[in-house]
DNA sequence: GTCTATATCGTGATAGAC
DNA sequence: GTCTATCACGATATAGAC
C-alpha cells in the first residue's frame, strides 16, 4: 500500500506477496463445480460469481479454463502411497484393503469432489478422460493387479476397475439409491470378495454360446 | 408440385407426405455424435453437417436439441422382454445371462451407441441422467434381482449395475485396454459370476474396521 | 419440405485503468 | 491484485423466401 517493503531485511526475506485468498476461493468454488455439473457445464464466469470475485481474476491467476481445471485436479492424494499401503499385507486380504482404500478415498470431503469431477468430465472431455484412464491404468490398479502374481493382470486391473469406477458413477455421480446411502462397511463386505476374485482367481472356464 | 393431389380417391387416402429420408439421416448423424462426444459437445450445426443437411432443418424436425436428442434416445430395444429372457431359466444360470444380454446389446452397432450416449450425457446432463437412472432402477435389474428372491433384492441390482456400467464406461467410452478389445466370450466368464454372487449369495458379514 | 439470413445470447479470453 | 470494458466466436433458435 505504502511503497516497497523489500530490503528491510535484506533480500529475499520475508513472504512474497502474491496468492491472497481469492485464488482457494476459486479453487473451492472450481473444484465444487466441476464435481457437480462436469467440465463442459462449468463456466469461468459461474465459478467467479461463486466465489464472489471478477472473471477476470480467474483467467488471472489460472490463465485458461483448462488451467483451471489442471489447478483443481492436482489431487491432494498420493497413488504411490496408497498403492504401497494395499499391496503391503497377505494376499488374501488384498481385495478388501483396496475396496476400503477406495471408498475412504472417495467418501472423504476433499478428496472425493475432485475424483468425481473426472468422472464427469471423462464424458466428454479428452484431457479428463486421458488423466483417469491414467489413474486406472498406470499408476494404481495395475500395480496391485501385478502384485498377485497370477496371468492376465491388466485384464484383471481392468476388471476391478470397472467394478470401482462404476460404483462411484452409481453412488457418487448419479447417487442412486440404496447404493448412495449405504455405509461403507456394509459395501466392503460385497466388493472385497469380488476385487479378491478378479485379482487372485484362476482365469475362468469360457462358457459355451 | 402441381398444386393439390387430395380428393382424387376420396378423403385420407394415399401416404402421407411428410418424413423424407433426411429425418433418419438426421437421426444417424445425431445418434453417432451424441455417443462419440456426449450431448454439450454435439452441435445441431455438426449434426446437420455431418447428415448433409441444413441446420434449421433439424429445428423443424426436432424442435430443440433436447427433443432431438430424445428422439435418439428412443431406444430400438424392449427392456422387458430382455428381462424377461434372462429371468427365464434356473436361478442358477442368472448371472451368466445377464452378462451375456448386456454385452450382445452394447456390442450390437445399432443399439449400442445410443447406449454410449447416455452414458456420455449422464455425466453432465440432467435429463440423460435422470433417463439412465430409471433404466438401471425401475426397468430393468430390479426386476432381475426380485426374481431370484433374497433380501436386499435393489441394492443387489445396484452392485450388478455397478459392475456393468462400468464395464461400459471402461470398455465402450473411455476404450481401456486391454478391457475394450476383450471378447465377449472370455469377459463372460468374469463377469457371470460375479453378478450371480450379487444376485443370489448369502448377505455378507460386514468386515471389521 | 427445404434453405438463407439473421436475431439474440453466453462463452472464453484480452487490454488496460486503478 | 482487482475490476471495467470489450472482442471475437459459436451456439440455439426463429422468420420468412422459395
């Protein structure tokens, strides 16, 4: 307001000035959006309203909507970790440590809006859709397929992913009942023994027809 | 051309004039943009290019791009005579013909794509949304899962619709692989079962944690 | 039944004052 | 760091000629 303060301390000392709280309101207001309405839907001018600052302001700090949207889906999650923690155990209880990571994961208030904004945004949106495919494949379900040992493991991966991105489409993006409303305990209970199943069975018989 | 052609066999007698054949190329065009790039994507001006007419001609057919993109979405199958195949037979062998008609259907060109489609829109638009849920509730796996009789029959039809739109989203949208280029044969020895366990296994213990 | 022309709107993005 | 003003674009939709 009244000049430089630089120096004082000489330099490079003391907080750089940037990054007041208009850039987390946008971000929360962003990252809401998304979650609700998907990619396309979301407007810069929306999210601005929302968190109650100018558009241009968006386009200040994050440059395009795409920057945008890269800044919202920076998950405040780590795949490696996670994967860590589900291959770590006996493998006989590793379908039910991934089913419980997962609903923790997507349950949770701030890592679970983002996640459902890339399901939304997959639809339609190709940069949305390469990021979970990315997810899916590389850096997480794969691992922990590979992790059981047994043939086939991207199949197997692909299996228990479809398992997983379809209950949250249901419970998360569509909410339809009971699955939405259904605790995730009793959810454990169903999806442990069908991930365990598709990472560690025998490959099936095909059946006749 | 000439001027009024009525009245020469009598009242309401040869076809009538309306429906050339660019309403259906209109429907083709409409129905393979909706399920390649979701609904906000589509553009009445692609879709009248891509069919070779004009775009106001879609206007005067459909009225708006919601009616066109109902008029799609009027699917060319019978929901309950399917159901009415797969609950016919042993309770033993549910799973594995509900797995068997799902892939036929999303695997068939025709009636296929407009099922990618709801997919693609569910994520951003209400009414795909709306119309997807109503197709996985009331139409379709309820009816499945009362047949074979065990409690908790909707959110076993909840589970079952989440294994299987999930295999749609990873195999038919978002082409995963090795999922997407898996034969319909060998993924039925997968999924079978896993939709027979949710269909007809005892309710699980609820995990601890 | 088909197309041309256009009205109206909302979008993402930019330049520049403060 | 924030806001005003505006641009260029593409969308849906409509009126009306042929």
């Amino acid at each position: 307001m009244s000049g430089e303060e630089k120096g004082v301390h000489g330099r490079r000392t003391g907080r750089r000035p940037g990054d007041a709280r208009s850039r987390e309101l946008i971000l929360d207001a962003a990252r809401t959006s998304f979650a609700a309405t998907g990619y396309a839907a979301t407007t810069i001018r929306g999210v601005a309203t929302a968190a109650g600052v100018d558009p241009a302001l968006v386009h200040y700090f994050f440059g395009t909507k795409d920057g945008l949207f890269a800044a919202v889906m920076e998950l405040p999650l780590n795949p490696s970790q996670l994967v860590e923690d589900i291959v770590a155990g006996d493998v006989a209880g590793l379908g039910e440590r991934l089913a419980r990571r997962f609903l923790e994961v997507w349950d949770d208030p701030v890592t679970g809006p983002p996640l459902t904004g890339l399901i939304r945004g997959a639809a339609s949106h190709a940069p949305s859709a390469d990021l979970l495919r990315e997810f899916i494949g590389r850096e997480m379900l794969v691992r922990i397929a590979a992790s059981a040992g047994r043939p086939d493991a991207v199949l197997r991966a692909n299996l228990c992913a479809a398992q997983l991105m379809g209950t949250a489409l249901l419970r998360y993006v569509l909410r339809v009942e009971p699955l939405a409303s259904t605790g995730a305990g009793d959810l454990l209970g169903w999806l442990g023994p069908t991930l365990q199943r598709y990472l560690t069975a025998d490959t099936p018989e095909r059946p006749v027809g």
